[in-house]
C-alpha cells in the first residue's frame, strides 16, 4: 500500500504511526506525509495514529502481487493549555508525573527480556558549497538488530544502495544503538548523557508541564526539560508522556552547544514510539540530526539527518537465541538476488521528492565525471570494500629507518581466497642493510575455537615485543627529525601454535617458537633534514638460537564498531583488559640462553561521572636467569604522534631498561566541564577535553638500580582538530631528561 497521510487542510503529517493489527509490523510516513507500507495477502486491519489526532483504521482485502493508494486524513483531538505564569505548585505537579514515570519504568524493563527488529535507515548528507548548503549524498540500509538484557546489542548491516558518489564501503550509516531515554545514559559516540528520566534526573533537569494532547482517547503530557547545571552536557527538550501507561511516546532531544562528541555538535534526536503486544513501547521512529565538525583546515561541516524506520519487532522469544560476538555493528552482506528480495519485502520509507531529484542528480554528476574522478571512486572502493581487500598494512609496502632505510614490498591478505585457510605473507627488501625479508603464515580457521596457525619468517624484530610500535610513526620521525626510537635486532625461524578463542571476551594461545638472533647497526644517515645529526646506535643483543614454549591469555570485554574498511573501540563504556604472557626457554628446548619470561598488564577505564572519567593502566614485567638485552624490559618514552598514553613524556627513547619492570599510568578526562566551570575563553563550550595524568614506573637495573620510582604528571588538551592532543608534563624524578616536556600525538 502506498498512500498519503494529511490533516483535514491536506498538510502533510510527518511520522504519523502506521501499525498493522495483531502483528508488529510498523511504519511512519516521510516529510512528505507519504509512505510505503508492506501488507499480507487477505484481510488486513492498518491503524494510523498520530499524537494529537483521532487515529483511524483501514480495511483492505488484497492478493498477492497487489499495489493500492489510500489517502488519510486525520481529525485533530487535543486540548491546548492557555498561556499562564508558572507557579511553584504546577512545577511540582511536572516533577511529581516525571517521579511516577521514573519509579514505573523499573518494573517496565524487567518484562523487557530481549528483542529483535528490522531497520531502514536513509541518512542525507548536506555540504556548505559557497553561501549555500546542497545535497552532498543520500544513503539507505537494511539491517536487522538485537537486544538481549542487560546490555547486549549488535547491529547487522544487510544490504545498502547509495549514491554514486559514495562507495558501498563507505555506506555505514546504521541506527545503531537506539537512544532510549528509560536507561540512565544516553549514548553519544564517546559521550555519555544523562537522560532526562535517569534515577536522579530530578537533581540534573527543570520540568513544566506545556500543554495535554491525546493518542487514541488517552491523554498525553507534553513535557519539557532543561538543564538545572549550564555547567554540565545535558538535553533540553520534550517529553510526550501518555498518562494511562506513564510512559513516552514521543521524546525530542536537543543537545544545543552543550552536548558535543569527539566529531559532532548540533545533535538533535526526535522519537516516536508504538505499543506492541499491549505493553511494550518501543521505538518505531527515530530522527536524528547533526553537524559532523572534524575542525580541520579543507574539511567544511557536514551536515547529517538521518532517518530509521523500525519495524517487525520480536520481543521475549527465547526459542532462537542470539550468539553475540565482541561487535556493536557489523556488515553481513547478502547476495544480490537475495538483496533485491529484501528491498521488495521489508518495510521502507519513500524518498521524499526532492530527495529523489537530488539522488538522481548526485548519479548523473559522477556518471559524467572526468576518467580521474571515477578512478578514485572505484579505487576506495576496492580498497575498502569490507572482506574484499587483498593488500595488508601500508607499512608492508614501504617504510623507513636506521637499520634497513629505504624499504619496498609488498603484502597480501587471503583470508577470503582460500577459507577456512587465511594466510597472510609479506615479503621486501632494505636497500640499506640489503637483506631480504619475508613472512608467511597460514592459519586454518574452520573451527573459530581453536584455530592452529604456523609461521616462517626473517624480519627486523622490535627489541621490546610488549610495546607496540608503529612503523608508519618511525617513518616520519626518521625521515623529518632523524630520530629513529625503536631499537632492532634480526630474528629468522618459525612459529607453531594454537589459538583458543574461549569467548568473545576471553582467548588463550600456546606455541613453540623457533628464532636465531643477531645484532642490527645503523645503515644510513639519511633523512630530508638534520643533515648534521647522527642517528643513536641500537644497543648490543645477545646473538644465538632461542627455542622457547610460549602462553598468552587475553581478556577484553570492550565492545567494536566494524565498519568493513576499519575497526572502531566503542569508548562510551566501562571496560576490562587483562594480558598475560609467559615465555620459557632452556637448554632442554636445545636453546642457547635459559629464561622465564612474564608480563601482565592490567587496565580498567570507569566512568564514574561526567567530570570523572578514569583510566588506570598496571604494567608488570620479570625476566630470570639468562637476561638477554633483547628480552629486557624498558621504560616506554616520548614516542612521537602515534604513541599512546601509556608512555612516559619526559623519556625520549629506550635508554631505561631492566629485568624487573612496573609502571602505573593514571589518567582521568574531565570532558570539558572543568572549562565551562571556569568559563575559560574559546575553550568553554568546546569540542576540546581537559585530561590529567600520572605516571610511574619501577626498573631494577641502571640508572635506576635500587627500584627507585620515575615520576611524571601533566595536563593535556584532547579533541585539537578532532584527532590531535597537546600534553605539558613536568618530570617529578630528577633525571638527565627535560624537566618538562610539550608534546602532541594523535588521539584516535
């Protein structure tokens, strides 16, 4: 069915509620009052209802195959409040229906078991081009998502179609995690919100009653809220409460200036939401609108509304489980034949007019583009595309430093050749060293729980195996400052093991490995500036064959977002990682040194508040009997732009090492409450975060010997041009090293 829906002056009704009897199949009609409903063959009773008008039902009997227009018009039915002065009894009286929805919403959730859903999301894209701001993309999605309490959800992206100037890879446009203002928070990207019927929303929000409406002869109070604290990232908006059953059915959010992510300002979130099974009220509608500000020079603000449609809602149905993995969202792709049946049958909203002029615009543009603006579309595209690409990290294929200078490859990714196999191999050469190396490792993945692997390989090894370095950020650095980190040694041999994936939390691996080491040395001199300085000398390591059993366990309850061509940590939650690792190695393995090396690391992020966002990271290292250099530890330093904040600032390399290592890093982000308590110019009512930090850490050999405790603290500015960060941090142990130190890495 097809049709229009309207007042009884025929303007349009946006996200009137359209609800097929006995089933939870839903819908809600565009900005144009239009809509597209899918119904069964036979009898079908279809209620419309809008919030303010009398609702209305159809009756149709139709066949398969069969297509009908229906126009609507719906009866207005409300009762306007006149304008008055608000007094301290009528404040009480919004407070007191704001209580009552509070305490009901408790025992509402508890019947809430776990739930699935169909979604269409359409998200149209606007770009500042001279004075004026036009389309710049329109995307759609089918996806299906599920709940399972207390806080499991995943959504899976099932087919798209987008305009020609956005490649399907690129097409990640999802409803993600509904926002449902009867949990405590409202999730944001990295923001945490307070919802205006949190437990204690009372002590946050000013509430007043504006005026009564009904839906289907049940009054509605349209409520709105306020902000108690200017200080604080909280909502203004309104809350439609439907009196019989005290809860919402309509909820509009403005976040204003107040509420700002890492990459978006200007969010507004507008809900509508349908009964099912006569006690259920969930969303069926969910407007969500903002401004997509990564504040850099050359990328302009881009606008965003989008727009989900939710429908086919199962609700408590144990009988089909769902196996949740470690992903929030993830793209699962069906086949064309099978795309275009879902197109045909799932419920979808039109594009409204000019959407429509506008999507065949954008196509007709890239259609008639040069031969070089089509080559760098389908270039992304066959790059990103998710599962498809063959090439593995960019760094395979060229990077630099002291030890092997200029170094070309080449690297590719079967994972998707040859399933279950998945093998990897990359290969190259240093132009300075002038050695050869390579890696392949072949990994056989039919049974995800225990996955045996092996690998072969001559490569340059990083002397601290627990740090991870980043080849792209010792490119730069060597190439443009001369100032090459990382220390080297060479290593060739092989590795047999097993991967046990216990969980989606929780993974053990054992292996043997086999490797013969020997000493690398500054090869070049070379970088685009500082001809004058030389490069430091990689310090001397125990050359030999080392044969060793080796056990890691790893434990990470943080949840991702797999946009197909990268993959993102959801860092709105409270989270847990756990590794442990344990190497040994004797003369009974046929080994040249005999040791037992551990590490653990432990770290917890918390949100306690929206000014108390702590994370707390614990290092423990020990390394007995046969302390070779290559197996010490050290004290991670500065380490330029990609280095993460576990590391000291006023250390510049790895010149501390030692057999026994501890390091605490203690960092909390106050957002940006603390400037807007302050009202610091330009920094108030920013994107930007002030973020505190300690560090300390322990080694037992020089020039630390005795344990004595490194020390350093500092303040840092996160959210500079959305990806950077500036740290001052003051050295509180007295060493050689700067007393204080500016700094600024990417903070991704």
């Amino acid at each position: 069915m097809k049709g229009f829906v309207c007042d009884e002056n025929e303007t349009p009704l946006t996200g009137v509620n359209i609800l097929l009897i006995n089933t939870n199949t839903g819908s809600t009609s565009n900005s144009d009052g239009r809509f597209i409903f899918k119904l069964n063959s036979g009898i079908n009773f279809v209620v419309f209802s809008y919030v303010g008008f009398i609702r209305d039902t159809l009756f149709l009997t139709l066949e398969r195959g069969d297509t009908v227009f229906r126009q609507v018009k719906l009866k207005p039915s409300f009762i306007l409040m006149p304008e008055i002065t608000v007094s301290a009894t009528e404040i009480s009286e919004s407070e007191r229906l704001i209580k009552k929805v509070i305490e009901n919403k408790s025992s509402y959730l508890n019947k809430l078991n776990n739930y699935s859903y169909d979604a269409y999301t359409r998200t149209v894209l606007f770009v500042p081009i001279m004075d004026s701001v036009r389309f710049g993309g329109i995307t759609q999605i089918l996806s299906k998502g599920y709940f399972e309490k207390p806080d499991k959800f995943q959504e899976v992206i099932l087919s798209k179609i987008q305009t020609k100037n956005i490649t399907e890879a690129h097409n990640i446009f999802s409803i993600g995690k509904i926002p449902n203002v009867l949990e405590e928070y409202l999730i944001f990207d990295d923001e945490r919100i307070i919802s205006p019927l949190n437990s204690n929303a009372l002590k946050y929000y000013n509430y007043q009653i504006t005026d009564t409406m009904y839906l289907s002869g049940d009054p509605v109070y349209n409520v709105e809220f306020n902000p108690q604290n200017k200080n604080l990232p909280l909502f203004t908006g309104t809350l439609s409460i439907l009196g019989s059953k005290l809860v919402p059915v309509k909820v509009e959010l403005s976040g204003k200036e107040k509420v700002v992510s890492k990459v978006r300002k200007n969010i507004e979130v507008k809900q509508q939401h349908q009964v099912y099974e006569n006690q259920f009220w969930l969303p069926i509608e969910v407007t969500y609108n903002s401004v997509i500000d990564l504040g850099m020079p050359g990328f302009p603000p881009i606008s965003l509304n989008q727009q989900s449609l939710i429908s086919s809602y199962e609700i408590n149905d144990t009988s089909k489980p769902y196996l949740f993995d470690e992903y929030i969202l993830k793209q699962e792709p069906v086949s064309g034949r099978d795309s275009d049946i879902l197109w045909k049958v799932k419920q979808v909203q039109p594009l409204t007019d000019r959407e429509q002029r506008e999507f065949a615009r954008i196509d007709s543009i890239v259609e008639n583009a040069n031969l070089f603006f089509r080559l760098a579309i389908n270039l992304t595209r066959s790059v990103t595309a998710p599962g498809s690409s063959l090439i593995t990290s960019i760094n395979d294929f060229y990077h630099f430093n002291r030890v092997e200078g200029n170094y070309l490859g080449a690297g590719l990714n079967l994972k998707e050749v040859l399933h279950p196999f998945i093998i990897t191999a990359s290969a190259g050469y240093g132009f300075s060293d002038r050695r050869t190396k390579y890696l392949l490792s072949v990994k056989y993945g039919k049974n995800p729980f225990a996955v045996p692997y092996i690998k072969a390989f001559n490569r340059l090894n990083y002397a601290d195996k627990f740090y991870e370095y980043n080849r792209l950020d010792i490119t730069a650095y060597s190439l443009l400052f001369k100032d090459d980190y990382a220390d080297y040694y060479y290593s060739s041999g092989y590795e047999a093991g097993i991967d046990n994936n216990i969980s989606n939390n929780l993974s053990l691996s054992f292996s043997f490995l086999h490797e013969k080491h020997s000493p690398a040395y500054v090869n070049t001199g070379y970088s685009f500036f500082n001809k004058e300085k030389k490069y430091r000398n990689p310090y001397f390591v125990q050359s030999g064959v080392f044969n060793s059993l080796n056990f890691s366990f790893k434990y990470n309850n943080q949840n991702y977002y797999d946009f197909g061509f990268i993959s993102a940590a959801d860092v709105s939650q409270n989270y847990t990682e756990i590794k442990y690792d344990l190497s040994v190695s004797s003369d009974k393995l046929n080994s040249d040194f005999s040791f037992v090396q551990s590490y653990l690391s432990l770290r917890r992020h918390q949100k306690f508040s929206p000014a108390l966002n702590v994370t707390v990271t614990f290092n423990y290292g020990k390394l007995k009997k046969d302390k070779a250099e290559q197996f010490k530890f050290h004290l991670p330093g500065n380490y330029g732009l990609f280095g993460p904040s576990t590391t000291f600032r006023t250390i510049a390399s790895d010149e501390f090492r030692g057999s026994d290592y501890y390091a605490v890093f203690v960092e909390n982000n106050f957002k940006n409450i603390l400037f807007n308590l302050l009202g610091v110019p330009f920094l108030k009512n920013s994107r930007y975060d002030l973020v505190a930090y300690y560090n300390g850490g322990i080694l037992s050999d020089e020039p630390f010997a005795g344990k004595t405790l490194y020390q350093e603290a500092g303040l840092g500015i996160d959210n500079i041009i959305t990806f950077l960060r500036f740290d001052f941090t003051k050295q509180l142990t007295k060493h050689k090293t700067e007393d204080y130190v500016f700094s600024l890495r990417l903070s991704l």
